[in-house]
C-alpha cells in the first residue's frame, strides 16, 4: 500500500514540481534576483514535512491531487491555459479540497481572457474544456441526476459538523469566546462562512481580474486557499497542506514567510501526528527541513542580522511558546474539566500566526505592481 | 566546522528516521556488552558466558560499553540487567542504542573536520558528503548495526595527525583504535614502518629517543586497556576470546575477495576432473566451519590455512612496506593505509564484507587528490556498498538501500564531473593535450558495463532466480554478488597496487 502512495508521488507530484521550478526560473517570474537558486527552490517544493508527513505517514494520497495542481500552476505560468484547466478540473475532481484554489485560477484566467483580442471565444474555449474533462471523468454516473446527487452528497457531509477535532480555523479558535453552534443553526452558520470566504478572498480575485500577473497569480493562490482554509465550513487540519503549496512555490521571494508558515503547520499538525505515534519522524523531519532551509552556501538563507531586535523578541516570543506547548502536550495530562485544553492552545498560537501571515501576503499582491501585463502586451504586439 | 557540522546534521535526520528498521543479532550483542560491563565486575568482562554473545572487542571499547551503560540504566534499568535484558527489544532499548551510534559519530565528524578543512571548498563539501553520507556506513551502522563510525573516526583523526606531520599524535590515536578493534591490526605492519622511518629519525641519540617516545606512548595506551586484566591473570582468557580459532575461511555469506575465486576455481576444477574419469574425494569439511582436524575443505586445491592468509597478507603488503620504508612522505600515508587494509581484505581469514568500510572510507579522501582516483573511488564505493546489500534481506529495507547508493552515485556523478571541469579548465591552460578527451571521463567502457553488469545481478537476485528456481538453490544469488562483486575488488587492490608502485 505504501508503494502506491510513493509511486504515485514520484509519478505525479515529482515531474509537476519539476516543471514548475523549470518554468519558474525560465521565464524569471519573481522579478530578476540575485543568488536564486533553483535547486533550494526544488529541495523546498518536494521536501516540505507536511507532506511527506501526512501522505506517507498519516497515509493519505493528497499527492495526487496536489501534482496535478502543481502542474495545472506551472501550465498557466507557461500559458498554456488549456493544458492548465484540464489538469485543474482533473484535480477537482481527484479531491474537492482542490476547489480551495478555484478563486484564483479563476480570477487569473478571466483577468488574462479580458485582456485578450476575443474575451469571449477565450472563455468559452476553457468552459469547453473543463466541461469535458468533467465528463469524461463523471461518466460513469451520468446516467442520471440521482447518481449524481448522491454522489454530490457524499463528498459533502454537511451533517458532520462545523469543524472536526481542533482546527486552526477562525470558527474554532473564536469558539473559545463565542459558541457558534448555540448562536446559529446549521443553515445560517453555512451561510455566514461563505460570506467570511468570499470576503476574504474577494480583493485578491478582484485584484487578478484586473491585472493579472504570474507573481500575483501565486500570491492568489495563497490568498484564496487561506481564506477558505480560515473561514469554511467542515475544515480539516490537513488542509493546511493546500495554503502550504503556493507558500512553498513563493519560497525562493518570501523565504522567511515560507519558513515561519511551514514550522506553524507543523506545530497545527502535531497533535495528530503524536496519535499516529510519528513523533520520532515529525522530530526528525522537522529538523532535516531547517537543515535544508538554511543550508551552508548561504545564498538562499535569510540575513537575519537585519532584523531589528523588536521584529526578532516579536518572532522568538510565539516560537517559545510552541517549544513549551510542544513538550507540554507530551508530558501532562490535561484537566478533567477542559480535556481538549492543549489542543486549544496550540491551535490559538496557530491560528494567530495564520492571521498576521494572510494580511502580510493579501497586503504583498495588493501591492505588487502592474508593469508586467503592459510588457507582456507589448511582446505582442512585436 | 560549521559545513561539517551540516553534514552531520542532515545525516543524524536521516539516522533518526532509519531508528524502525531491521536490525541484527548485532543490536542484542551490544545490548548484552552494555549490561555485561555494567553489571560485572572487571575480572570478569572476558570471562562471562551467560549469553553466546560473548565479549569479543579489546578492553577499550568494551570501557566505552560501560560509559554508555550509565545513561542507559537512567532511561530504563532493564537494557543493563543482565538476565532480564535478555533479548530485551522495547522501544527505549531501540532508541537509546540507535541514538548512541548516531551521537557517537561525533568522533566521525571531527575526523572528516580535520582531515578535509585544508582542501579547496568544492571538494571540502565533496569529502565531508563523501564521508559523513557514505550509504555503506549507513547501512552497517544505523541499519545492520555496529559502532563502525565510531571506530572509524578514530582511524580518521589518526590519519588527519600523520598527514599533518604530528606523528606522535597519530600513533597514539592508532593504539587507542587497535584497543577499541582488534580488526584495524592489519595496517599495523605500515604504521610500524612509516612511524620507525619517518618519526624516529635524526642523528641515532635523537632517533633512540624518539622511539623510546613513541614505544612509551603506544604502551602507555595498551596499558590502559589491559592492564587490568595484566593484573587479574586473565590475558590469555582475554587473548582466548578476541582471536577465536575455529572459524572457517570465509564467513556464511562470502566476502568479495581473493578466496571466492579460489573456491570457486576449486569447485570448478573437481567437477570438471570428475567429469574427465579421475576420483575426487567429496570434502568433508565446509569452507565456513572449522578446521576439522587434517580434512581440508577443498577436492583438488590445496589447503588453506590462517597461517598462509597471515603471509599472503604480508606478501601482498610488501611494495607499499618497502615505498614506506625507503621514502616515508607524510601526503602518502592515507593511500598506503588504505592498501593496507585492502590486502587484509583480499587476503584474509574469514574476512567479514562489512571490512571493506575500512577502507573504502579513507579512500574518499584520497578521491579528492586527482581525476583518476576520483574514477576509482566512484567504482569501489558503488561496489563496495552493493555487496553489503545481502545484510539487509528484508523487502522494507529495499527502496531504503537502492535509494541510499542511488542518492550516493548521483551525488558522485555531479561532483566528479564539476571537479573534472575544474580540472580540464587548469590543464588547458597548463598543457595542450589532445590525447586527454578518454582521460577526463568519470568512468569508461569497461567501467560502465560492469555497472550495468551490477544491474543484471541484482534482476537477476531479485525477479529472475525466483522466476525460474522458486525456492531452490536459494544460495545462488548470494554466491553471484559475491563473485561479481570480487571481480571489482581485485580491480581496486591491483589498481591501488599500480599507483602505489609507480607514483607513490
């Protein structure tokens, strides 16, 4: 069983993070930067712990849906944006937790049809051909609209529950102060996510509708994931491995972003690796990535000597806190009253760290400048 | 030290997630020798037998059992009892004996530290990957389990000091190893002589006097580690136990060195002779047991006994003796102590595979000198590596071995082609050669088809024997490593030969 789950990463999730590194630095996509180095940027995609953690640990087959993802962004940055939407819808319907990042292919592919001389025939060309790849994948239950609706149901047990275990969820972190479940009903409480999601979500897509870019494009990515990761209904911990792919395919520009988010992830993580008795490997991997991330030709490392001393005590002061939370969920016990009282904790540093690092990247792509549509217009024309 | 310190660093990750795998009879040995030397008292270390596993490495590793015993009686005092440990295998036993190996690697990393921080930062970073990621030490160490690292860093700093010129510093490291190893006795014969030629020299006062220095410290240390058992009486017990007689030439699973094909010769020869009408004895005895009596193992060659090993060593070490003792150059000596122990290799007495780390290990080094020795170096480990594949016969094992020597010649490949053109760049600048385009291949013909030959070994282990035999002659596979495996060996002791007799 495990050989197919590392069969089907090195055949699928390998050549995608191959090809997008690829496509990355061909067409220089992060601006021109001195001491990139593609291979740290490809150590960084494949080896990040979650992953490997969760799929080969936890068992799972996210790397499936994931490399396909992957392929789908390396596609769009190579403009080839059939070959992206196929691989996309093809990753919808592998695993629906893929729609996270529906906003932004979305967002970015309309952005770039309107940017064309016929907006709608480019359209109605991708409309084309996600209907088909999700015919040819639906087939077999075509045959009529019960099967389809039973199938739609069972990939959506909205029955289950606002959230499952202890998430580092905007819902369940503030449920600690506000109870959700007494306040609304399932329906309202349905309503009142979607409109937090696309509210969160709502500038960056705006945002790439306007002036769409590839560095924005994965900002996008990011934006979107996380925004559904914070505020959707029925999340799971091992969500946090969507936000987690942009964020590591963004490594080589917001190395410290990438590293902070990765080490918090882990941390969401933690209690459900110590079930799966995986502590020895989450130690280990854990390790082996910072080793990695701060790897000796110091050409991708992080200068951390030009940090002021307020940013770095404002940096160690959460980092503590983990260490401690760590060894304390292995040592005590927690009291009779509040038996979920560790997970809590973790989950409240987590979420906190989410939040400052969504409005970091929201603010990044708002910002970002809009020259490179212009240029790209402009090779064109020539 | 910091690159160094990264080096080691990734490695122990790696350590760390090998500490579910498989592991030996080995594990319960050092397991027995922690409890052994925990809970009896000196005088009778040697002599014990409450288990088979019996205490068999000279004095000073078996005080560094005893070290390690204190930590371990403080995490659980089941691993040192000595009867209730007993195949004792829960988890803090696991865990505190794999954490042992990876910590005591230490000494590993200060020795690669010293013995490449004065080469150009390429092939720095090339040596320390070359030593501290080595997939052959890996495997024996932190999957089979031994304490080879250890030992070896030891042999390391030892050579690190003779390369320097510190001579004294070097000698007494390498009595400190031969009291934690007997095994490492075999380079004696060089140290001797290059010590004698190249430390003891000067007018005869100063000479006398620097033996004498020398003689003093090397004895200093072996009174250390057995002293003890000097005064206890016990030295032929301890001698008694650290040489058992009664071993067969090669051990069950045949090292890859001269003997296989010596074997094979024979079994080859006495069938052929049958064939031809002669009579021909069935042997009595096997080549893995004993010496039973006057009866040799062997139909039609003749016997082999330790006493014409111990010469065949000795013959086979003599040119690198007689470079040693005529023109002593301190930028040799790792060169001639990894000749020392291929002979020791090729020629032994039930030899063990897992020796060929001794120096397989300090030829990485050596690697680093010139373009042919990196050629040689890329086949010997690759070779050297994959005949230590039969230790791990377990399938969850598999991808973990293929992927450590597959990750160990990509990472050579890369390396030896920007150091070959590194070392192109310089030539055209220095000489114009034409004739040089074969010269600056990683590997030629030959080369390449015995690596794919490797390849067709392995399928051959793996999907066709069971294909075509099933469960038969399941010794056949083995046998087949060994042999090829042999062939690649003799080309690197009679390489090493041709470089030591005509550069050296």
């Amino acid at each position: 069983m495990r050989w197919t789950v590392l069969s089907s990463d090195l055949l699928l999730f390998f050549p995608a993070a191959l090809y997008f590194v690829w496509v990355y630095c061909r067409r220089n996509v992060g601006g021109d930067k001195e001491g990139r180095s593609a291979p740290w940027l490809l150590a960084m995609i494949l080896l990040y712990p979650c992953l490997i953690l969760i799929d080969h640990g936890h068992f799972q087959y996210n790397c499936i849906s994931l490399g396909l993802t992957l392929g789908a962004i390396a596609a769009v940055l190579s403009r080839n944006e059939l070959v992206a939407s196929a691989l996309f819808s093809l990753a919808i319907n592998h695993k629906q937790m893929s729609l996270y990042f529906a906003p932004a292919f979305f967002s970015h592919l309309l952005g770039k049809c309107l940017g064309r001389q016929n907006p709608i025939f480019e359209v109605m060309k991708l409309g084309l051909v996600v209907i088909g790849t999700f015919a040819l994948v639906w087939q077999p239950y075509l045959y009529s609209l019960e099967a389809v609706m039973e199938v739609l149901s069972r990939l959506s047990p909205f029955e289950r529950g606002k959230y499952e275990d202890y998430v580092a969820n905007f819902w369940c972190s503030t449920s600690i102060f506000i109870k959700w479940k007494r306040l609304f009903p399932i329906q309202s409480m349905k309503f009142l996510s979607l409109i937090a999601t696309v509210s969160a979500f709502l500038p960056s897509f705006i945002r790439q509708v306007k002036a769409p870019s590839d560095r924005g494009f994965l900002y996008a990515l990011l934006n979107s994931s996380f925004s559904f990761y914070l505020f959707s209904y029925q999340v799971h911990e091992k969500s946090i491995l969507l936000p987690l792919l942009p964020a590591s395919l963004l490594a080589l520009e917001e190395p410290l972003l990438f590293g902070w988010l990765m080490y918090y992830a882990l941390l969401s993580m933690y209690p459900l690796l110590c079930r799966d008795h995986l502590i020895l490997q989450y130690i280990s991997v854990l390790a082996l990535f910072g080793f990695i991330f701060y790897s000796p030709d110091g050409r991708s490392g992080m200068r951390a000597n030009s940090f002021s001393i307020r940013k770095r005590a404002l940096m160690t002061l959460p980092l503590l806190c983990s260490f401690i939370l760590h060894v304390i969920y292995l040592s005590l016990r927690p009291p009779k009253k509040y038996p979920f009282l560790f997970e809590a904790m973790i989950m409240l540093l987590c979420f906190s760290q989410f939040v400052i690092l969504t409005l970091h990247t929201n603010t990044k792509q708002l910002m970002l400048p809009d020259c490179s549509t212009r240029t790209e217009r402009g090779k064109k024309d020539l | 030290m910091e690159e160094a310190a990264w080096f080691w660093g990734v490695a122990t990750c790696v350590k760390l997630l090998l500490v579910p795998t498989y592991h030996s009879t080995d594990f319960e040995v050092h397991r027995h020798w922690l409890a052994l030397t925990s809970s009896l008292p000196l005088a009778r270390w040697y002599s014990d037998a409450s288990s088979p596993w019996t205490l068999d490495y000279p004095p000073l590793f078996a005080y560094f059992e005893l070290l390690l015993s204190l930590p371990a009686s403080l995490l659980d005092p089941t691993i040192v009892d000595l009867v209730a440990g007993q195949n004792y295998a829960a988890s803090s036993a696991l865990l505190f004996q794999r954490v042992s190996v990876a910590a005591a690697d230490l000494v590993l990393l200060l020795g690669a530290h010293r013995l490449a921080r004065r080469l150009p930062p390429f092939r720095r970073r090339l040596a320390f990957a070359f030593l501290l990621w080595s997939p052959a030490l890996l495997i024996v160490d932190h999957i089979h389990f031994q304490y080879n690292g250890f030992l070896l860093g030891i042999l390391l700093l030892s050579l690190s000091f003779l390369a320097e010129g510190r001579d004294l510093a070097g000698g007494i490291a390498f009595a400190v190893l031969i009291c934690s190893k007997h095994l490492f006795l075999v380079g004696a014969p060089v140290y001797f002589v290059y010590l004698l030629r190249h430390y003891c020299r000067g007018g005869f006062g100063k000479a006398l006097g620097r033996f004498l220095a020398m003689g003093s410290a090397v004895g200093a240390v072996f009174a250390t580690a057995f002293g003890p058992f000097l005064y206890h009486g016990q030295m032929l017990q301890v001698l008694h136990r650290l040489f058992p007689f009664g071993r067969g030439l090669c051990h069950a699973y045949w090292a890859p060195n001269f003997w296989v094909f010596y074997i094979v010769l024979d079994k080859i020869l006495a069938f052929v002779l049958a064939k031809l009408g002669f009579v021909i004895q069935a042997p009595k005895a096997s080549f893995t047991g004993g010496l039973v009596g006057d009866s040799s193992p062997f139909a039609v060659l003749p016997q082999v006994t330790p006493a014409i090993t111990f010469l065949l060593v000795i013959l086979a070490m003599s040119p690198c003796l007689i470079k040693a003792f005529l023109k002593p150059q301190s930028k040799h000596i790792i060169r001639w102590v990894a000749y020392a122990y291929t002979c020791g290799f090729m020629f032994g007495w039930h030899v063990h595979e897992k020796a060929s780390l001794h120096f397989t290990i300090p030829l990485a080094i050596v690697a680093m000198e010139s373009l042919d020795d990196a050629r040689h170096y890329f086949l010997l480990s690759i070779v050297s590596c994959y005949s230590l594949f039969p230790l791990l016969f377990e399938p969850q094992e598999y991808p973990v071995k293929i992927l450590l020597l597959a990750v160990h010649s990509i990472l050579m490949w890369l390396g030896f082609c920007q150091f070959r053109i590194s070392r192109t760049s310089h030539q055209r600048k220095t000489s114009d050669s034409r004739g040089s385009c074969e010269k600056n291949q990683i590997i030629g013909c030959a080369g390449t088809c015995y690596l794919l030959g490797l390849f067709g070994v392995e399928l051959w282990g793996q999907l066709l024997h069971p294909y075509f035999f099933g469960d038969k002659l399941p010794f056949l596979p083995l046998m087949l490593v060994s042999i090829y495996c042999a062939m690649g060996m003799m080309y690197s002791w009679a390489w090493q030969l041709r470089q030591i007799i005509r550069f050296c």
